[in-house]
C-alpha cells in the first residue's frame, strides 16, 4: 500500500520543515508527499527544495482556498492507494506509518481518524492546550480515547481516506468550519468503515497564546453549528456540555446572594473540578506549573466553545 500525504500549508514554513523531517525519519520507501501552498504570503519553496533529494514531494502552488479545498487539490494530484492528511502543525513519531499501516490491513479500515500528543520537549503551555482538548476533565477524553472506536469523527490535523473514498464521496465540501467532521459523517453514511486508530498519533506542535487558543475553541463551537447545515444529527446533548459548564460557573456568584447552601455547593463542585484538572495535569506531565496552566486553558476551552455553539446558533436563527 503507497501512502500519499496531504499538507496543506500557510505562511509556516518552518512548522513544514519539522513535519518533513519527521516524515524523512519514518521506515517506509514507498512514501509520496504533497504539499499544497495555500496563497502563502510566506511561501515553504525553500522548506521543499531543501528536501527534494530526501523525499519523494509534489509541491502545489494556489491563490487561498482554505484548507478543506487545498486537501482535495492535493488528493487529486495525488498517485497513492492512501492519502493521509496532517496538518502543517504536527510531527510524526518514528514508527506513525508502520502502525497506520498495519491497522489498516488488520482492521479493513477505509478510512481513519487518530489522537494528537504532546512531546516532551513542548513548552508547558503547549502541554497544558494539549491536555484541555484531550482530557477526561474537560472532553471527557473523547479525543482519542473512545472506547467505541468506530464512533470517532476524525479530525483533519490527522486522518486518512483511500483513493476508493475520495472519489467516492468527492472529499471536502467545505473550506474550513468543522469540513473535517462534516466528511468524516458523509463517509460513514456511505457506508465506508472509519474507525480511531490510538496508535496512530501525531505530536501536535500547536503555536497558540492563551488568546488564540481561546478563539479557535470559540470557532470549534461555531464550526459544530456549520457542520449541522449538512447532517441535521450534528448537534448532539454531548455538545451542550460546555455551554452548561459555563452557566454553572456564571451562577456561581449569582448562588452568594440567593442562598447561601448553593453557593457552597456549587463552589464546593468547581473546587473538586478544579483540582483534578490541576492534579491529574501535574501528575500526567510531572510538572506543577503544567498542572496550574491547564486549569486556565481547561477554562478557556470550555468557556470558549460553550460560547461559540449557542453564538452561531443565535445567529442561524436571526439568518431565518
């Protein structure tokens, strides 16, 4: 099986060189890559060149799409059996395409979606975001931790589809705004197998500050709301959580001044929250300060996307 991978990149070349690196180091020969330059200001030409001898890279130059249409710009171009598609962000461990490999074959999958980890050398905050988005505490380890691997919806920072898939459901049908999840419904529906693949997981460098981190979760909120224009199922109890979480944290203060047991108790519960957010972090990354930014980027997310969903859906309304 010839793998095929799909990078869609924008003004990062030096995230770019990193993943190409990783990919250089992986145990498989029969390896392409494609790289599409999505209307970068800062183009990676250089990255690539630099390159050219070490690996196999188509190298696709267009005006800005979003990333949903460069993937399927790069997966017509592309000559493999498989394309697997990262994000630009992202660096493989050594044996990423020898276990993607060998759980396709085992489990006759067509389609794939696998976790995202933090390496050790990640600064203490890029832990922290990678424990708010994968956490029991916060997602409820959802990401990557299903026990149902068949009910996972991959994400486009790593997953993967066969040529069968592609032409058949006609990849991405939206630049951006949760296309990701979109697609993965779409294949289900057509009655191809995507399943998780734990093993398959990606270091994901993200290069985030507090307030990026923040607006990208308010946007994965708004992006649900998007994916539900398409698949009328989309929204579901699970996804209310968050915006629950954030009222029950905005009454707590209201609690002070109607009742003085409630308030206890609702402080009582957000304390307990808390500190298993900041001890299972500490404990998780060995680290105290990793500990105490993730109760801020697990507030963050939380609070974030559960002000993003009800947003956009306030908006679809006054859309009519």
């Amino acid at each position: 099986m010839k793998f095929s991978v799909i990078i869609p990149v924008y003004n990062r070349p030096e995230e770019l060189r990193e993943l190409l690196r990783s990919l250089f180091k992986q145990k498989d020969d029969d390896l392409e890559i494609v790289v599409i330059e999505d209307g970068s200001s800062v183009t990676s030409s250089h990255v690539v060149g630099s390159f050219k001898n070490a690996l196999h890279i188509q190298y696709l130059i267009q005006e800005n799409t979003g990333q949903g249409f460069a993937r399927n710009k790069g997966m017509k171009n592309a000559t493999g059996d498989f394309f697997v598609i990262l994000d630009s962000d992202v660096i493989l461990p050594v044996d990423y395409l020898q276990k993607l490999s060998e759980a396709i074959k085992d489990r006759q999958l067509d389609a794939f979606g696998g976790p995202d980890a933090a390496d050790e050398d990640f600064s203490a905050l890029q832990k922290a975001m990678d424990f708010a988005m994968t956490s029991f505490w916060t997602t409820g380890g959802i990401r990557g931790k299903m026990k149902d691997l068949s009910n996972y919806q991959a994400r486009g920072f790593n997953m993967g589809v066969s040529r069968k898939v592609f032409e058949t459901t006609g990849g991405f049908v939206d630049p951006n705004q949760g296309e990701d999840i979109e697609w993965s419904m779409r294949i289900k529906n057509a009655g191809f197998r995507l399943e998780l693949v734990k093993e398959a997981f990606v270091y994901h460098k993200r290069k985030n500050t507090l307030k990026s981190f923040a607006k990208q979760a308010f946007s994965f909120g708004r992006n649900r709301v998007n994916v539900s224009r398409f698949h009328k199922g989309a929204i579901k109890l699970v996804h209310w959580l968050p915006t629950a979480f954030l009222l029950f944290c905005l009454s707590i203060p209201i609690f002070y001044f109607l009742d003085a047991l409630l308030f206890k108790f609702s402080a009582c519960l957000f304390m307990l929250w808390s500190l298993g957010v900041v001890l299972s972090s500490a404990l998780q990354n060995g680290s105290a300060k990793v500990g105490i930014l993730s109760w801020v980027t697990s507030l963050s997310q939380l609070w974030s996307y559960g002000l993003g969903l009800p947003f956009e859906l306030f908006k679809k309304v006054i859309r009519g």
